[in-house]
C-alpha cells in the first residue's frame, strides 16, 4: 500500500534540482521549498486525489500563492479520467498538479499556480439560451422529474406525437403547423425516440411506442 512518505524524496528531490532547499513537515505543511529569499513553495501529499487534499491546498493559499497538490501517478484509464479533471480543478482553484510515478520516481508538474482566468463559451450560451426559450413551462422543477429531464426537443415530439395521435396520419407541413412545431417533418424523420412511422413521402403516423410515450409524458404537455 502506497505512503504519503514514498512521494516526499521524489518531490523534494526534484524541488532541489531547481535550486530549493526543502524540509518536509513544517508546520501543517507536508513540504516547503525556499530559493533565495522569495516565496516559499507548498507541496501537500495524498495517496490519492480526495477533497481533503484540495481543501488543505486551499488552505495553504492563505500562506502563499504556490502551491502544489501532489498524488501517485497510476496507470489505467479511470485514473487518466482523474488526473484530467482534477487538473482542471486545481487551475480554477489556483493550484498547482504534481504526480510521482513511484516506480521510477518521474515528478511530472500538470498546471503550475496560477489565478484563474475563465474563459467563457458563446457556443455554451448560446445552446443555454436557446433551450430556455424554446422549453415551455418548468417541467423539471430544478432537476429531474419522475419521468427525467424533459428537454424543449421532447415537448416537441409529444406535441406532434399528440397531433397524430387525434388527427392520424399526417404531412409533416400541416403537423408543423397545427401543432406550432417549425421542425416537425425533421424531427419526425428522424425519429429519436421511436414515435413515428413513416407511411408515405411527407406523412407520418404514431407508433405503438409513441403512444407508449404519451402515456408516459403526456401529462407535461402545456
């Protein structure tokens, strides 16, 4: 089983290849580095990424601006995953992402300290915006419901579902119209749930599954 002490010689080794002088356990602190007179740097050492490890990175910021989270570097995906997301989160949070690799002892920096800089998507707003205005009501009262998240593309198959279902067979123009739906021959055609059935060129009918779907959903309708 992995020790925190197995990360302290690989990590203050590396620190000393830089030109720090580094003792371990002062204070709170797992590792602390100083070079010439400046700042002092911060390692905290975990077996593994935790929120405990964050929060004591954290906390250390009130001391310094660098300082580093450090963990052993695993292998397999599920940790690949790990070390991606956490990567990100240590540069929202201002922290700098070391990993050992203890069967070599290769210290490897992911992000340095830094403060951190969002940069914002207009794509992301964008789709945001547009599924709040084309969402009719507020079916999912801030998470999901018995049925799960009802999307504005959902609403509006159920209102072509329930077009069909009173009318029959139909062209997608006149569902398009009567049930206030501009992409229903798209949406139709398409077919993601598995609601419709193509009966000619343009016209289309509900399928058992669609009717399944507005037992289901129907209550949603607005």
């Amino acid at each position: 089983m992995t020790k925190e002490t197995e990360l302290y010689g690989p990590v203050k080794a590396f620190l000393q290849r830089q030109g720090y002088e580094v003792k371990g356990e002062i204070g709170a602190c797992d590792v602390v580095a100083v070079r010439d007179g400046g700042d002092p740097v911060i390692v905290e050492l975990k077996t593994a990424f935790s929120l405990s490890l964050f929060h004591q990175g954290v906390a250390r910021l009130s001391v310094t601006d660098d300082v580093y989270i450090a963990v052993p570097r695993k292998t397999g995906k599920p940790f690949q995953k790990a070390l991606k997301e956490n990567t990100k989160l240590c540069r929202r949070l201002g922290l700098g992402l070391i990993t050992v690799r203890l069967s070599d002892k290769l210290v490897e920096v992911h992000t340095d300290p830094a403060p951190y800089a969002p940069r914002k998507s207009k794509k992301r707003k964008g789709q945001l915006l547009k599924e709040f205005a084309r969402r009719v009501g507020d079916p999912n009262d801030g998470g999901a419901t018995r049925h799960g998240i009802i999307t504005a593309y959902r609403q509006d198959a159920l209102r072509c579902a329930r077009f069909l279902a009173v009318h029959g067979p139909s062209k997608g123009a006149k569902v398009a119209g009567w049930a206030e739906v501009p992409t229903a021959t798209r949406l139709m055609r398409d077919n993601h749930y598995g609601w419709f059935e193509k009966v000619s060129k343009g016209v289309y009918t509900l399928s058992a599954e669609g009717r399944k779907g507005l037992s289901d959903y129907g209550d949603l309708l607005v």
